[in-house]
C-alpha cells in the first residue's frame, strides 16, 4: 500500500532515505576518527559521540539483512554477503600491506595475513588487524539467519525483540574490561534494525510517535551526557559509551530521515553528494582508517598540521569513493564472464 510523504511508517522512511543517512553517518565517524580539535563545545559534542555513526550503520544494516533474508535463502544469503565483503577486505588488505611495508616499514607474518584474511585476527587479539568494524559485521551476518527465524516466526514481535535486547545486553556484560566489548555491546542496535523490518513496515508515524521519538533520543542523549560527564573512566570498561545509542540509533536515524523528507526538493543536489559517500562508506571508513593511521606523523612542512589533516581527511573520503567503483566495475565484470 502506497503511504503518502506526510505519514510513513518507520521502515519506509528509513528505507527510502538509507543511502542519505549513512552518508550522514560516515562523515560522522571520520569527524570522531580524524585527529582535528576545535575548542568550541558544538564541535567537541559532535565529534567525542562520532562513534555513534557506527550504530546508524548497524541499524539500517540489521533493516537490510532482514529483507535480504526474506528474500533469499540462508545459504545464498551468506554467499551474496560474502561477495560483498570479500573483494572489498582482501583488495583493502592487500593495500594496507603494501602501504604500511614501503612507506612505513611495518611488516606482517604469515600467519598474521592470513588472520587478517580470514577475518579471525581481531578474535585471536592478535595486533594491526585492521578496522574491527568488518569482523563485526562478519559475526552478525553468522548471527542473522537465527535472528531472523526468532523475529519471522514470532507472533508477538515487539515483545520478543524486547527480550533479544535484554538476552543481548545481559551477554555482553560478560564482556565488560575487554576490547570485544565494542562488538558485543552492539548486538541490541542491530537487532532494532531488524524488527523495524519485521513488523514496522505498514503503520504510519503520527504525532504521539515522533514525541515518543523525541523523548527516547532526549533520554538517551541525557545518559550518554551524564556517561561522559560523571563517569569518563567507565564509558569503555562498562560500554557506557555505546549502551545509550541503543535509544539514541533508531530515534536519530528518524528524525534524520524525516528532516531529509521535509528537505529533499531543496537540498536534492546535497542528497547526491550523500548517496555517493553512503554507497562508499565502508570503503570510505578502510581508507580512513588507513590514512588517519600516519597522518598526524606526516610533516609537509609548507603547510600547517590542521590543513595537512583536512587534506588527509579529503583524500580518504576520494580514494574510498575511488576504491568503492573499482571494486563494483571489477565484480561486475567478473560475474559476467562467469555467467557467459
């Protein structure tokens, strides 16, 4: 059933302007990763709570995989994701080997590549394994096909992803002091996503939603505040940096959804830009990585370390892009040779 602009459900805004918001959401991320300091309190909120780019990301990924899995089998599920992942990691791994070997004389062992390959390293603990953000979403895409028969097959849906949260958070905790925190303490993100596909597609948001909206991000955000205000040496042993995105993602990514609605005649050739940086982002999110990685060592001497970064920072966004069309040309070609 066709919803007019003024009343869609959540999945449906979500949905229609994903591509936007995680434009939105990979400028964040570098905002919080790139090594620039303003003393000014708007830039320092935005940029120390940047990581929350990543649980924008987790919830539209966790809408995604959900339809996905609606529409095809596990085993193809696995297979198109696997497609996805792997020529983008092993092509970003084998210039993360060359960079780092010539430019900065890092070298890695067999073993290590081979980790790093497999997408094992970040759980064996082992060093310079790249972005941990991939092996989490390796573990989720394991984790879906389960998620997704719980959720399908429920007949009181909202209660039973209210108790995957609980079951979620509770299995996280076993986490708390460890690295792994940051993947575990995510599950409950994703798992939204997913029951924003499962049962929120039909009934539109009315007023009495978008308050409920408000107030949920308004709590979340007085959390996170009172995390990093009182509690700065628990936001990482306890996961207080990232426990409050569980309100903050869905009602933000909302409220950035519906803000794109009301703005999209005028700001259109903005959404272009957008689209393209949320078609890249995870290529964008390697290369900043990378990059962001030696920036602050590089010294160019004619110029200042500020402008040196926001250099940097450019051309991590043009070689993600880059690196994004490169590898769709190269896939795309190859599947069809195979297909002839």
């Amino acid at each position: 059933m066709k919803q007019d602009n003024a009343a869609m459900s959540p999945y449906s805004l979500l949905s229609r302007y994903r591509r936007e918001t995680m434009g939105v959401a990979i400028l964040w991320v570098i905002l919080y990763h790139a090594p620039i300091y303003i003393d000014q309190l708007a830039y320092k909120a935005i940029k120390v709570t940047g990581y929350g780019g990543v649980d924008i990301f987790l919830l539209l990924s966790g809408m995604g995989i959900y339809r996905s899995l609606q529409k095809n089998s596990v085993s193809r599920f696995l297979m198109n994701r696997l497609k996805r992942i792997l020529p983008v990691w092993w092509g970003f791994l084998m210039i993360y080997l060359v960079v780092r070997g010539l430019c900065f004389h890092v070298h890695y062992s067999g073993s290590e590549v081979l980790s790093f390959a497999t997408f094992t390293g970040f759980w064996l603990d082992h060093e310079n394994q790249g972005d941990w953000y991939v092996y989490m979403i390796m573990l989720f895409y394991l984790i879906s096909p389960t998620l997704f028969f719980l959720l399908k097959d429920s007949k009181r849906k909202r209660l039973t992803c209210a108790i995957m949260v609980i079951v979620a958070i509770i299995v996280s905790s076993a986490f708390f002091g460890q690295f792994k925190l940051i993947v575990f303490s995510r599950v409950p993100i994703y798992m939204i996503g997913m029951y924003f596909c499962a049962d929120l597609t039909d009934r539109p948001m009315v007023r009495k939603d978008w308050i409920i909206c408000l107030i949920v991000l308004l709590v979340g955000a007085v959390a996170l505040g009172l995390a990093i205000t009182k509690a700065p040496s628990l936001l990482w042993t306890y996961g207080l940096w990232w426990y409050p995105s569980i309100l903050i993602a869905p009602a933000l990514s909302l409220l950035i959804s519906k803000l794109f609605l009301i703005l999209e005649k005028p700001l259109s050739a903005l959404y272009k830009l957008l689209r393209i940086l949320g078609d890249s982002s995870l290529e964008i999110l390697l290369a900043t990585d990378l990059v962001f990685m030696h920036a602050s060592s590089i010294d160019l001497g004619w110029i200042s370390k500020k402008l040196s970064i926001v250099i940097a920072v450019f051309i991590a966004i043009l070689f993600g892009i880059l690196f994004h069309l490169s590898i769709h040309k190269v896939t795309t070609f190859l599947t069809k040779k195979s297909s002839l």
